[in-house]
C-alpha cells in the first residue's frame, strides 16, 4: 500500500467548504435521523431498493430535510432512475445552494445523452506533454512507436537511447526493457502478439526479438533472402497471432508465424499496383493488412495472404508513418508526420484529427488510448503528447464513491470509481491522482455576557494516514452472473445451452466466479456467484425448460441485485435467442435497465444463440454497458468471452484512511470526498457515512 501524496490543505478548504456549508447532515426529527442512518447503511451494502423506502420514511418524519432528498436522489440514481433522481436534486437546488459536485454531477446527468462521442473527424487538443529530455541522461530519446495497454499504462520505443519503457499516465516509468544481454539495437516498433508475447523490432540489428509464455527468440537477419531483414520498422498482429513487418530495406511486408517461421512476403509490383517504395505502418484490421507508404503518401490494402485489394487516402497524405485501428476496427489513426488523420473505413473519409503548434514536427506514432484520447510521439522533439477533445476537457471526469465501509471505525474504506463522462473507465490511476479530505466537527465556546455558548463547526480536512490500496486492474477477479432466456425459442436449444454454459465455466480464469438467473415469468436465482460455479445446479436448472414467454426487466434487476454491492468487474450475460420478451414495453424502461447497469458500471453481454435476429433494446444494453456480443456458433465459442471477463478494463480504485471525525457514537453522519486529477482534468464526489452504534 502506498500514501497518498497531499494537496495543499489549505486551499481545498477554501475552495469547498463554503459550499459544503449549504446542506445541513442532520434532520429536525430523531425518527427522520434514524430512518435516514438505515438507509444510508443500507446504500453502502447495495441494497438501493430498500435505502430508497428507509429514505421514503425519513421523509415522511421530516419532509423538509435537504439531506434525506439528496440521499434519496442517490439511492435513486443508483437503481437506475435518472429523472427521479433528478427530480429529487432539483427539489433541494430550488432550496438552497447545492454543493459544486452535486451541481456538477446534476448538469452532467442532464446532458449524458446528448454527449457527443469522437467519431474520427473530432479536433484534438494537446492536454499535456511528457519531455523525453537531453543531455548525459536522458529520460528517453527519439520515441518511434507507443503500444497501450489495458492497464492504462503504455509501452514506449526509444529509438535513441536502445531501451522500451513501460509508463503510466503521468510519465512514470514502471518498467525498462533494454534487449538483455545483447541489448537492443536501435529497436523500433511493438506489438502484442499470440498469448500477450511481445515482439520488438531491431532496425539497425536487422531482427525481431519476441518474448512470451514460450520463451525468448530472435528471427530475421541481415539480408534480402525470404525471412531476412533490412532496416526493420514497424510491427502488427492479426487475429491468428502472426506477425507482420514493414521491412524498409527491402521495400516489402515479411510475415511470420509466432515461434517466427517466415510465412511469406508480400508488397512487390502486381496488376494494378506498382509495388511498395517505402513501406512505414502496418495495421491488421477485419482480415485486411493496411500498409502505409510513406514516399507514396498513400495507405494500400492487402488481404492476409499478401494480396493487393487497392489503395486508401491515395496522395491525400503527406508523410504516412505509423498505423493504429480504434473505433471497434472502424477508422485508422494515421502519424502523418506534421499531423494525425483519420480515415473512415466505411466510407474511406480522411479527416486531420490533430496539428501541433510546434514547427517541423515529426510524428511517428499515434495510438488510441484510455477513454478516447490519443498518445502521439514526436520522433525529433523526443517528446510524447497526450491529446483529448475539448469538450472531454471542459466536462471533467466522474468521479463516484460507489460505497463506504466504516466497519472497522475509525479506519474506513471506499470503492471509487474514474470514468469520462459517456462512461468510459478511466485506468492507469496511482496515488499521486487523488486527494481525499473529511469534514471534522468541532466545538467550541464563547461568553456571551455571563453566559457561554457553544456551537459545532465543520471544517475540511485532508484525511489521516490515507492509503491507496489499489486499482480494479490489478488481478483477474470478476463475478458473473448467467441470465438466461425463458421462452419457447429457447426451449429447442437445451442441450447447446448446457453445453455453452460448461464450455464458459472451463475458460474462466481461477478468480472467476458464475451464478445463473432464470428470467421466467418470475425470475429465479438459481445460484449465486461462486468459485468454481456450481455446474450441477445451473445443469439441472436449464434442463427444466419451459414454453412460457419470461420477463427480461425483472431477470435483469434480479441478475443486478445478485452482483450487488458490485465489483470491481462483475457483469451479466444474457443468453438468448436475441429477443427481450414480452418487456420492457418502452424506451423509457429500457433506458433505466441502461442506468442501473451503467451507474453500478456491471457490464451487459449477449450470447446469441440460434439463428435469430438481436433485439435493438439489447443492443442498446450492451452498447451502454460497455459489454459484447458473441454468437455462439462463431469460430472461437465463447473461449474470447471467458478471457474477456477476467480482464475487462476497470474504473475502480480503493482507499483507506484513519478518520478523525467525531462519529458522536455512530449517531453522527461523516462525510469524506474525494478528487482525481491527470492531465488538466479533474473530477470530485463526496458521500456520507456513519460509523457503528456504540
């Protein structure tokens, strides 16, 4: 566990604590107050159906209490009624000043529908820069290529000084890569390949070295035989695991097997086409091998087997270096060296994304990363941008405490949650991002002629011993729930369902844990999620078929309810014959399934199965959710979905701290908030507890 590194108290007390000020934490009625600790409890162990009816009460002792209508509006947005929660913000707003985060979080809740996503064309601004520096010692020198990773952190090529760093979002080096023994020679592009191995390519060392699960190798070589290498550049993995290379010297494509067989190469003169002069990127997108050329200032398709199928962006480009698909394989992220372009590939649109201000930039390489932004390296200025659309910069993030738990007071514990405002997790995180701080009550007296006052003051403080105890991203842990289609469609796949089901349970990882929900005229649990999954009681579950149509919403909010208080990557999935039943009957149902898996951030997934047609309200689910959908009859099972499950990106980080707060015997509610920074970004949350009855 690591400290929390500190803002300046100082100013955070004069920036929020007026605020704070507006809303009373206490009730008129010591019935509202009791009701109102229950629900709270309640709230922090998930079970948001019942904090709303102890809040309903709370209510009817004191209906003036801004604070019950404000933990009422919460409990509400966390079951996944919006406008309700709204309608119980807006009461209190039209009272009193609400708080800068509720304020904040209220217009960001009116607009989330309406937020625009980046669809290529969007502009790009610089949101800050990481400086390689000079000199005897420099950080890095002359970045080529930028590989993500799911963990929010990136791997970094440093062309100059023969090293690969791995970092994080704030420039941190977490790990170099220096080529072992022999060490690197000028290494130049990066890429995942089979089974998570890395494989680096070697420019002036003429090679590729590779390591993984299979060990450490090194193919390729100086030389214009098949197999061999001159001036290696760029690197890309297909779907299969083999690997491609743009291998300037000899102006072609080498392709290899992952142990690094050579297959064939590909990009000499043919019908049509004139042949490659200066092959740069490479990106495998859909089946297709997309090859810039940067003399040529085009981009040319191939298929798999090196194959020319035509030209993209033919001399609309002016340098073309490095390649990266986003967008779900949708658009190609282009380093056209003084600029990044995107291309459509539907529609072949080429739109400039970003242009620097710096004169003479060379851009080598410019990825998609966390939550829609964009890494870019300049070759020349040895220097990496991180670059994100104006709008996401002005919004901010949002930043949640999912729950508190004060247990153990006065350490108390919280889950919190990261996320762009369309919901993208937001990873990558350390303890330098945030700053937690609590209110403490304190009393104190005053004379008043012969007689003494005393009143309790609230004030703003940064937390005792605060600790950061991690990110949702570390480990495989996830809990899953299986929904499962009650219908007469459904009925004629028994069989493949318990099939399927087994096949999910033998490619979970060892953290994974299964339960299953029946959604039938009335939704069943079967079992709860657990590991290893109880196979016996989900087989004999789905043998007990039945003809009668089932209700989707209340499978859903039953599935929900099972995973709660929700994990760091718990999720649903559906499968089914892609319809959704008889409910919900409208879009206004299906839009407040939408919030209460995207505001518990559970993901949706639909395993179709059969030959049916998917229903646009699951589409929709799973869009919203951040999920996916696998046919169940597609190539790989559902072998990618069990992967995929384990290690889903998450916006979820841990905290713990010593309160200092006065609980008044747990009668007293505290309130802690906290605050994420990176990048000229920010966001903040602040939530209530109480600590134990004593």
């Amino acid at each position: 566990m690591k400290p929390l590194r500190m803002l300046s108290a100082i100013a955070l007390c004069t920036l929020m604590w007026p605020a704070l000020a507006q809303i009373r934490t206490d009730t008129a009625s010591p019935g509202a107050t009791e009701q109102m600790r229950l629900g709270v409890l309640a709230y922090h162990q998930g079970r948001f159906q019942e904090s709303i009816l102890l809040f309903e009460k709370a209510l009817a002792w004191d209906p003036n209490s801004t604070i019950v209508q404000v933990w009422r509006g919460r409990a509400y947005y966390r079951a996944g009624f919006e406008a309700t929660a709204l309608g119980a913000w807006e009461t209190v707003a039209a009272k009193v000043d609400v708080p800068p985060s509720l304020a904040a979080f209220m217009e960001a809740l009116r607009t989330r529908r309406t937020l625009p996503r980046s669809n290529g064309g969007t502009t790009f601004v610089e949101a800050s820069r990481i400086e390689g520096g000079k000199g005897k010692s420099p950080y890095f020198l002359r970045p080529t290529t930028i590989l993500p990773e799911s963990d929010g952190t990136f791997f970094l090529v440093s062309h100059g000084s023969d090293q690969v760093l791995r970092m994080n979002s704030s420039g941190v080096v977490k790990e170099r890569l220096s080529g072992g023994l022999a060490g690197f020679d000028h290494p130049f592009g990066i890429v995942r390949g089979e089974g998570g191995a890395l494989y680096i390519s070697e420019f002036q060392g003429n090679r590729i070295t590779g390591s993984g699960p299979r060990g450490s190798i090194t193919f390729g070589g100086r030389g214009r035989q098949d197999g061999q290498l001159l001036g290696p550049q760029y690197l890309a993995a297909d779907d299969r695991g083999y690997i491609y290379v743009s291998d300037f010297g000899n102006a072609r494509v080498s392709k290899y097997d992952a142990a690094g067989n050579f297959i064939l190469a590909f990009g000499g003169p043919a019908s049509g086409f004139p042949g490659l002069a200066s092959p740069s990127g490479i990106a495998c997108v859909s089946g297709l091998v997309y090859v810039a050329d940067s003399t040529g200032k085009s981009i040319f398709r191939f298929d798999e087997s090196g194959n020319y199928l035509g030209t993209l962006a033919g001399g609309e480009l002016h340098f073309p270096e490095g390649l990266a698909s986003g967008g779900e394989g949708r658009r190609l992220l282009v380093a056209d060296t003084d600029r990044i372009v995107a291309i459509d590939l539907e529609n072949e649109r080429v739109d400039e994304v970003y242009r620097p201000s710096d004169k003479n930039p060379r851009i080598t390489s410019a990825v998609y990363w966390d939550a829609g932004s964009i890494l870019a390296c300049d070759f020349d200025r040895s220097t990496v941008a991180i670059l994100g659309e104006p709008i996401s910069l002005a919004r901010g993030y949002r930043v949640e405490i999912d729950r508190i738990d004060a247990s153990k007071f006065p350490k108390v514990e919280l889950l919190v949650s990261v996320r762009e405002q369309d919901g993208s997790p937001v990873v990558g995180l350390d303890a330098s991002n945030f700053h937690l701080s609590e209110t403490i009550h304190a009393k104190t007296s005053t004379t008043v002629g012969e007689r003494v006052e005393t009143k309790t003051v609230e004030s703003l403080v940064p937390v005792r011993r605060p600790q950061f105890d991690g990110s949702g991203n570390v480990g495989t842990a996830f809990a899953s729930v299986l929904l499962v289609e009650r219908s007469s469609a459904m009925a004629r796949y028994a069989a493949t369902l318990r099939s399927l089901v087994s096949e999910l349970a033998g490619g979970l990882e060892a953290e994974g844990k299964l339960g299953l929900v029946i959604a039938g005229k009335a939704a069943t649990l079967v079992s709860r999620p657990s590991s290893p999954p109880d196979l016996l009681a989900l087989s004999k579950a789905l043998i007990a078929s039945s003809d009668a149509e089932g209700r989707f919403d209340t499978g859903l909010r039953l599935a929900v309810n099972t995973l709660m208080p929700s994990g760091v990557r718990d999720s649903v999935i559906y499968f089914s014959t892609g319809s959704i039943g008889e409910s919900p009957a409208n879009g206004s149902a299906v839009s407040e399934l939408g919030a209460l898996l995207e505001n518990n951030d559970i993901r949706f997934n639909v395993v179709l199965v059969g030959e049916g047609r998917l229903d646009p309200a699951l589409q929709y689910l799973v869009t919203r959710s951040g999920g996916r959908i696998v046919n169940a009859s597609g190539p790989n099972g559902l072998g990618d979905l069990a992967l995929a499950l384990g290690r889903t990106r998450s916006a979820k980080y841990k905290f713990s701290f010593d309160s200092a707060g006065d609980d008044d015997f747990g009668s007293r509610q505290l309130t802690v908030s906290i605050e994420a920074y990176l990048n000229q970004k920010s966001g903040r949350d602040e939530l209530g507890y109480y600590a134990p009855l004593e």
